[in-house]
C-alpha cells in the first residue's frame, strides 16, 4: 500500500518567492496534518483537517502560511511570500479519525 | 496541558548492547494514548506504536519492547542486542481521547557504535 506522498522532496528558493508544498494522504484516511520541524522547535503542528475541512490552524505562523485541502486526495500547504525563516522540514501526516499518524517523508525547505 | 519529556538528549552505546529510552508525560485526560516514532538520518518518521491508557501491558516486537507505567508516568523503550541500523532520533508522543494535537519530546538521539 502507498503510504503518505508529499512533494517536492527538496525545495530551495529565494525569498519573496512562492512555495507550495503538495500531500497525498493515505487512501482511506480522512484526517491530514502538516507539521514543520526544525532544530530549534522540534515538530509544530501547523494545521489539521479533518473530512476536507480545516479544524484547527492554530499553529500555522502567520498569514503567509496558508493550507488547502480541495479533496480527501490532495492537500497543499503555501508560502507567500517565503522568509528564510521558512526553511524547515515540513511534514504530512494522515490518519483514520484521531487513529495513529502516519507521515510523509518530508519536503525540505530552504530559503535564501 | 500535555507535555511529554525525553531527557535523555543523545544516547551512544557500542552494538549490541541494550539500551533504555525514557518518556515521561503529562496529562489530566483519563483516555490518551502514547506513540513511539523513529526517524532515521534520512529523515523520514516511522511510526513504531500506539498504547492507550487503558492497557498497561508491556509490549515486546522483536527486539523492541515497551514498559508503560501509569505510575510513574512513563513509557519507556527499550532496545535489545541494539545494531547500527538502529541509530535514529526516537520521539515519544502523546494525545488525548477525541481529537487533540500530538504532543511530540524533543527526541533522544541514538549513536550505535559497530
């Protein structure tokens, strides 16, 4: 079975650029995450859906961060305009309801 | 409040000797679960398992096995006759019954040493 797609795998970009980073759930799955790790903060949860729909976005910085989620098979996350700060793993996980997640192998960021 | 404590920051040990990770956590739900997840220096984050609150049974997979204890607040894991594919960052997580975020440690870093 396919697990979590995410892509691009590896992103480097100029500030002021836009950057979408894409996420394939498991099938059957109707709950997403994006997640964002770096040294200094560890892994955040950025924002979860649920059934398409966004339930919490909380962690999501600022409103340079936006997420979508058009159906159960495909979820971006964006960035515009990105800031070196950005630069980070950003993760997808997906579960069954509130079941275990399982990620995506990532998509690393860098900004310049 | 959740909060789940990995102290122990960077472990080495030489191959195949045993070596304890430590989880400590935090909540006032009565139903949560806690999760062991691996990630190897290429990167990705594998999921190893999930315990409810409910079933204290310590778990044995191969040579992993895991010591929960509502007592003391600790779920600890434990690898066996440890082996250099091993070395990893290991994240203990928490979450509450219903929808709660998981609440991710900081992760303890382990060098096995052929």
């Amino acid at each position: 079975d396919a697990g979590v797609i995410q892509s691009p795998r590896h992103e480097v970009t100029e500030m002021g650029q836009e950057v979408t980073l894409r996420c394939k759930p498991i099938s059957g799955h109707n709950s997403l995450f994006w997640y964002r790790q770096t040294m200094m903060r560890g892994l955040e949860l950025l924002i979860y859906f649920n059934n398409n729909v966004p339930i919490d976005d909380s962690g999501m910085p600022e409103d340079r961060f936006s997420a979508k989620m058009p159906n159960a098979s495909f979820s971006t996350l964006k960035i515009q305009p990105s800031e070196p700060r950005d630069s980070a793993v950003y993760f997808c996980a997906s579960s069954f309801e509130t079941d275990t997640q399982y990620f995506g192998p990532g998509t690393r960021l860098t900004v310049l | 409040a959740q909060k789940v404590t990995q102290a122990q920051t960077e472990i080495s040990v030489v191959e195949k000797e045993d070596v304890t990770l430590d989880c400590v956590y935090e909540t006032r739900d009565t139903t949560y679960y806690l999760f062991w997840y691996k990630q190897p220096p290429s990167g990705e984050l594998v999921f190893l398992i999930r315990r409810n609150s409910f079933d204290e049974q310590n778990e044995i997979s191969g040579r992993y096995s895991w010591n929960f204890q509502k007592s003391t607040s600790s779920f600890n894991f434990t690898i066996t006759a440890s082996q250099v594919v091993d070395s990893a960052v290991y994240f203990c997580a928490l979450s509450g019954g219903g929808y709660q975020k998981v609440t991710f440690g900081t992760g303890t870093k382990l060098q096995v040493i052929p």
